[in-house]
C-alpha cells in the first residue's frame, strides 16, 4: 500500500496543486524550448473565449505558438466540456490560488488528427489520431516528471489553458474549444486507430482522473469500493472499477441515474438526500473516489472507510474541509489523499486499455456553436448532463 499522507485539510492540498499551477518559479526560459517559433511561424486558430467570468462564450480568434521540431499540430476532432472548465470559466478556483485569466479558451479533453509534425517527432506521423488531456508540458527531468507524474512537475507543469507557459515566453495557454493546438509530442497521447474517436476526448481527462488513483491504492477484484458524484468524471470511476470485479456503491443526490448505475455494473445506489440509504454504510469500503463538484461532507465517506482504507479526492469545490482534529485517534489507519489526473505514460496506459476493452465515457455531441457551449454549462450544473457533452468541432464555421 502507498505511503498514508493525511492532509490537514484539503485546501492544503489544492494550495499545493495551486502553487504548482501558478506561482511562478525561476525556471530558466526556453529550456526544451522549439527552435523555430518565430512569431510569423505562428499558427492561426478559432475557437470560443469568455473574456470575464460573467461572460457567455463568443466565438475568438486567436495563434498558437509554431510548430517546433518536437511539436505535432492537430486538427481538433472533439472536445469534452469537463466541469473543471466551467470552474475555471466561472473563476470557481480562488481558494486554491488558482486565477482565471481572460480571454479563456477552456478545453483539455481533446482528440484530433495530427496535421504537421516538427523534424524530430517520431512517436506520430500525419494522419494519426491524437490526444491532449490537462498539461501540455513539463520539465521532464525533476523527481515528480521521472517517477512519471508530469502533472506534479516541481518546476511548473504547464497545462492546457489558463496557464503560463513558460516554454513559449510565457504566453497563456488556450485550450481545445478550438479547431486546432500545437503540443510537443512527448505530452500528446497516440490515440488507436480503431477507437471510438467521437468518444475518446472525455478519456483524456475524466478517463485518466479515476484510472490513475484506482492503480495509487491498487484497489482489486472483491474490494468494496465506493463512487462519490456520478456524473462525467465518476462514471468513468464506476466503470473501471466495475471492468476490475469490485463491488461498486455509487453516491449521487437524484434518483434518475439509479438505473444508469445498475445497468454500467453497480451494485448499490445511494441518493445521499435520503439519509436512510447512508445507514449500515460505516467501515465497510477498501477505497472511495469522491468527485463531488461541490462543497459536501468528506467526513461521511471517511467513515465508511474500513480499518486502512483509502479515499481519493479527485472534484474541486471551493469549501470542502476534513477537520484533522477530528481524525487522528480514532480514524483506523484510514488515508486520504487528494489527486489530479495522471502522468502521460499512465495515460497512454489508460487509453490503450479503455479503447482495447470497449470502455469509453457515455457522451452527447453539441454543435461547436458559442450558444450550444452555453446551454450546455447550464445543463451540467443544473445535472440534465448525459453524463459528458463533448463539442464536435466539425461543425464550426
Ligand atoms: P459533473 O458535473 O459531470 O458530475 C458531478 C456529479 O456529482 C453530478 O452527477 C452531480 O449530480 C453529483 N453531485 C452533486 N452534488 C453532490 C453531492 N453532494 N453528493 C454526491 N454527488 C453530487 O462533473 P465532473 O464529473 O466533470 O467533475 C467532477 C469534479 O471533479 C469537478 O469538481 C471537477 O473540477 C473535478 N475534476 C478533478 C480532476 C482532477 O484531476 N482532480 C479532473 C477532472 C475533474 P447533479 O448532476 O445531479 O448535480
Ligand atoms: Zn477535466
């Protein structure tokens, strides 16, 4: 079992993932940086910006930096809209000390085709499928990006949009509400030919979130294992674990997905608004994943935890604390930890598995239209989601 870290409360936690995000560290500039991105090399792009976080979305027209010689360009196919991009959009991440800088061009479940390719990429030819999750590049060498976990990288990892990148003079990074982006092919994902394209973008974020904890607390067949918050990030939870042969408990707080979770393989589901279903629940679970998008009660799913058991905390509400006064004498061994995605080869991992075995999120296209993008933010918070809305780029105009 991995090392049992206790954080005081999560925001520690979030500051930790917020410092890694944002506060700048004296890293040397260009290091791994392209050879070629000459302003006029750049490559001109449209997608669809907020410009405050009281904004609707317009469509925006905005470059990229050039296609360096590690870099690929892809022509994005689709988008997922993950409710992290509606925190980021809503400027939601504050009391992480994550800033939301306008124009935002959200997005980072993307899947395209590679349209170029810089001199020395060898991992994609043109014509390939592939993908970019929530990072698009990291120092590569420090302890975090060797043990393989970039999204940690102690010298900033650079991620989709929203943030600085400071490999490219410290632009902002745009993300994949967009017809295309450039990325260095070490942080771009080969997408198999036979996957399900129109399905594949949600994998790259809400896919890679649950799959890479799942591994952390080598969760295994027989385990009981519970799934906080059923929407696009915990069905994919739900899946996985059900795919593994554990005994899944899915918590959400409405009654019309109880039928989605019987028939995606679980066993119990839990409406947490009805507190008689809460009952007998307590030191029964090996491992839970929370993803629940606001603030709640962790200390109701700590508790279930049995003797040792695990609970990763993936959803990032703003005001969700775990009271360590509370914890250490009577708290069974029990640890918690926060997580954030997962590294690129784990990724690569995940998607060779998920396509290979015909675990894919359940998704609904949307035209890439400012108003669609719109109506579908309204719907996700209002939980009228299918589960993920991902915006089909081919309809862009
Ligand atoms: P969704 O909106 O698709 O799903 C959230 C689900 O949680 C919905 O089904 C919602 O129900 C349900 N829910 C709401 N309140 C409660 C509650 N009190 N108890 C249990 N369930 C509840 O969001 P995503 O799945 O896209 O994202 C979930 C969270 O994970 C977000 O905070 C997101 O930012 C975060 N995230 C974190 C990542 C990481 O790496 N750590 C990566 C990706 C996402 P209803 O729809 O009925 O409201
Ligand atoms: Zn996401």
């Amino acid at each position: 079992m991995p090392q049992s870290t206790f954080l005081s409360t999560l925001k520690t936690f979030y500051f930790i993932v917020a410092m890694i995000t944002t506060v700048g560290i004296a890293v040397a500039q260009h290091n791994h940086a392209p050879s070629d991105h000459a302003p006029n090399n750049r490559v001109p792009a449209k997608g669809f910006a907020v410009h405050s976080q009281d904004d609707h979305f317009h469509p925006y027209e905005f470059t990229r930096h050039a296609v360096g010689d590690n870099d690929i360009l892809i022509e994005i196919l689709y988008a997922g809209i993950c409710h992290s991009d509606l925190h980021a959009v809503w400027n939601e991440q504050q009391n992480f000390g994550i800033k939301s800088r306008y124009p935002m061009v959200p997005g980072h479940e993307i899947a395209g085709r590679v349209m170029n390719a810089g001199k020395n990429v060898t991992k994609f030819k043109i014509g390939d499928y592939a993908g970019v999750g929530c990072m698009v590049n990291a120092c590569r060498q420090c302890n975090s990006c060797s043990a393989g976990k970039e999204q940690f990288c102690e010298k900033r990892t650079v991620f989709t949009y929203n943030s600085k990148d400071h490999y490219h003079e410290n632009e902002i990074t745009m993300g994949g509400y967009s017809n295309n982006i450039v990325v260095s092919e070490n942080f771009a994902i080969k997408i198999p030919k036979n996957a399900d394209i129109k399905k594949v973008a949600p994998l790259l974020c809400a896919g890679i979130t649950t799959w890479s904890p799942i591994k952390f607390s080598k969760v295994k067949p027989g385990d009981k294992v519970g799934v906080a918050g059923f929407g696009g990030v915990g069905h994919m939870a739900v899946q996985y674990l059900v795919d593994l042969k554990t005994d899944v408990t899915v918590f959400d707080v409405n009654d019309e997905k109880r039928e989605s979770a019987k028939r995606m393989g679980a066993k119990r589901y839990v409406n947490v608004r009805n507190p008689q279903e809460l009952e007998g629940l307590n030191n029964t679970m090996d491992f839970i994943i929370t993803t629940v998008p606001v603030d709640y009660d962790p200390m109701v799913y700590v508790r279930m935890l049995k003797m040792g058991g695990e609970m990763a905390i993936v959803g990032l509400p703003a005001n969700t604390n775990i009271n360590i006064s509370k914890l250490p004498l009577g708290n069974a061994n029990r640890k918690i930890y926060g997580s954030l995605i997962g590294g690129i080869q784990e990724t690569q991992e995940m998607l060779d598995y998920s396509v290979a075995n015909n675990i894919y999120p359940e998704v609904e296209l949307i035209k890439a239209e400012a108003a669609e993008i719109d109506k579908a933010y309204k719907k996700v918070v209002a939980g009228e989601v299918p589960f993920r809305y991902v915006i089909d780029m081919s309809t862009l105009k």
